[in-house]
C-alpha cells in the first residue's frame, strides 16, 4: 500500500507536469509490465469519479498534453536514446504514451469518453492457455492420446512407421516401395493444436477443435485428397501430376504446392480460405469455383464465394500463438477464445452484439489475461466461474 501511495503522488505530479527527471523514470518504470495494470486503471479511475470533475475546452487539452509530451521526450525519451536499444527505447515510448492517453480521458471528460462504465468484472478463477494435445484414431479404430504417448515410434505397421518427434509433431515415413493403406484422423479438443506430417511430406498445424482424416500413403493414387473439420494451416509438398484436395464440407480445395490457412468450423458462418503462397483453386457442390492469388481470401457463405484482398498474418495469427482482436468481428472473436481455452460464453442481456477491437496478444496467456485486455475498451466486461464466460456490458 506504501507503494502504491508514493506512485499515486507520481501520477498526480505527473498530470501537474512538475515530475522532475528521476521521478519521470521512476513512474514509467513501474508501468513497464505486458499486463493490464490495475494500479494505474484505479488511479484513473479515481480522478474519473472526483466530485469537482474538470471542464476543460480541448484547445487547453492539447495545451496541457503538448507540455506532458515536451516534458517526456526532454526528461526520458531523449536521455533512453543515447544509451538503449531501439526495442527498449520503444517500449518505454509506449509507456509514456500510453500515460499521455490516459491523461487525455482525464482532461477531456468523463460523461463524454466514460471508458469504464458501470459494471464490473469477476473473476472467480483463471484458465491457463491451451497446447499440444490430439488424439490419433487408426484405421481400425484404435484411439491414441498423442499428449501422453512417448518420443518415438507410436505404433508398428507393416512398412509404415508412425513416431512422434522430439519437438510433439506426428509423423508418417513410408518404408521404399511399401504402400500403406486405409485412413487415420487426428483430433484436437477444444484447448489443443497439434502438428501432423503427411507420408507425402505436407505438414498440417491443427487449430483447437479439429480434425484432419488422410490417408496413411499415397503411393499408388493418382490424387492426394484429405478431410478436414475447424482449421489447419497447411504446407503442402509439390508432386507433379500428383494434386492435393481438401475437402471441407461441401468445399473442395485443388493444390499443387503452397501455403495456405481454411478455416472451416461448424459453428462459423462462412468457410475461409487464406492463401499466403502458390495458388489454389476453391469450389463448392453447386459448380462454382474460384483461383485464389497470394494475399486473398475466398469465403463460402451459403453456397456463395466470394473474394477479396486480406491481412494474411491477421488470418494465421494462431499459428504464431496470437490473438488478433482486430482480425473478426466481436463475437468470431469470443469463439475462437472459447475453442483455445475450452470454455462456454454466454452473452448477458447487456452484452454488446459487436464491438470494435484492436491490438494482439499473446495465445499463451491466461484466460484472465485476454480478457483484462479486452476490457480496456471500457465497453465490455466478463465474469468467469470454473469454464463458464459471460460477456456484460
């Protein structure tokens, strides 16, 4: 409490603009953390509900905001950049930034930004992001739970060897002129994402809450042709007069060799196809199809496609453990948090039907953590109890 108290003086001789140097290096180191802070929502918080709250015209806004900046660039920014590094001056910028902004929904009124709302947020326990974890089916219905099962070989088959890596992958090797046969399926739950290398060589990331069937070999066909259910980014390895097909409900994908993201969940509207790299060619049961360019997306919606140009990295920002919140729409998002940390979202009455988010973070965060995040709209808020999220105003 001491602490937080002496922090507290800081920022109320910051919003003074009478901080000296050291006091100015002091308050942005203590908000130098990748979390929410709490101290410094209170803090805000506080002045927000001051009974003698400011009415100040906005030309005495900037006026105040100018001093703030000339002051942190003088004291801090400027001192930092003679003596760091370009990645740690920025994130001591951004501090100082975001100081700046808060100050800005100080002065400029609490009616007309009120940022934090009525409601508050509970959160009776917390929920550690999810990781690798697939079960592997073979083709004779045996079930393998890929999470408890050693490095190494999984199980024998006459020419086909199927191990896991050191680093969690599933692999297929096929024995020289063996040719194995039937299908297998590897399943994620939800809170699981796991990594699948095709007998061909295509390697196949599974997102939580899928499932890939293929077969075990495709020596001897003339087509490779795999079935996936929720999402997988693939790398699909190039065989002349050999093409790859993904079918995905009632789309088929035809590849020759690329990089490419489908999205394919039951419980989403649309199917998306992302392509980062090479061409595919999209089509659905009623004869339509499409070729996708490097930078497009393709969305199967009632039978319709439709194209258009894409952030390819919003669309796979799971495959580098990211959540975009910018990426979808406000309720795609609470789903795909749903599948990651296996949990139920309810929407009270007073949630918001669509909210306009920004910024990334990171998916190996707690559940607790990216909602905290979302929270900092002010628009939204959420109460956790064991797996079950309800999303309030």
């Amino acid at each position: 409490m001491k602490n937080f108290n002496h922090i507290t003086k800081l920022y109320q001789k910051y919003l003074n603009n009478a901080c000296n140097p050291q006091e100015l290096q002091e308050l942005l180191h203590h908000f130098e953390d990748d979390e929410p802070n709490a101290e410094l929502v209170q803090m805000i918080r506080t002045e927000l509900e001051k009974d003698d709250e400011r009415d100040v015209a906005l030309p005495q806004v900037q006026a105040i905001l100018s001093k703030l900046d000339e002051s942190m660039q003088v004291n801090v920014i400027n001192p930092i950049a003679k003596r760091r590094s370009f990645f740690t001056t920025s994130m001591r910028y951004w501090s100082a930034a975001a100081l700046l902004f808060l100050s800005l929904l100080l002065y400029y009124g609490k009616e007309r930004l009120n940022i934090f709302g009525t409601y508050t947020s509970t959160y009776k326990n917390d929920i550690p992001a999810g990781g690798d974890k697939a079960y592997l089916t073979l083709a004779d219905g045996k079930r393998i739970a890929l999470t408890d099962s050693m490095i190494g070989t999984i199980t024998p088959a006459p020419g086909l060897r199927i191990s896991k890596t050191a680093k969690g992958q599933l692999r297929y090797e096929l024995a020289k002129g063996a040719s194995g046969k039937g299908y297998n399926t590897i399943t994620t739950p939800k809170g699981g994402k796991y990594e699948v290398i095709l007998a061909d060589g295509t390697h196949v990331y599974l997102n939580a809450a899928s499932s890939l069937r293929f077969p075990t070999s495709f020596t001897g066909v003339a087509e490779r042709r795999v079935t996936l259910t929720g999402e997988g980014y693939f790398e699909v390895s190039h065989r002349d007069g050999q093409p790859f097909y993904v079918q995905s409900g009632k789309q088929l994908l035809r590849v020759l060799g690329t990089h490419f993201n489908l999205k394919a969940y039951p419980d989403e509207q649309s199917v998306k196809t992302t392509l980062l790299q090479g061409s595919v060619e999209v089509s659905n049961s009623e004869g339509s199809n499409a070729v996708l360019k490097p930078g497009q997306q393709s969305q199967l919606d009632q039978g319709k496609l439709k194209l258009a140009e894409v952030d390819v990295m919003a669309a796979t920002d799971w495959q580098r453990a990211e959540i975009n919140l910018k990426a979808e729409d406000f309720q795609s998002t609470m789903r795909k948090i749903a599948r990651w940390y296996d949990v139920e979202i309810v929407f009270d009455e007073t949630a918001p039907g669509d909210l306009t988010l920004g910024g990334l973070v990171s998916r190996d965060k707690s559940l607790v953590a990216v909602l905290k995040v979302m929270e900092l709209t002010g628009k939204v808020h959420f109460k956790v109890e064991g797996r079950r999220v309800t999303v309030m105003r």
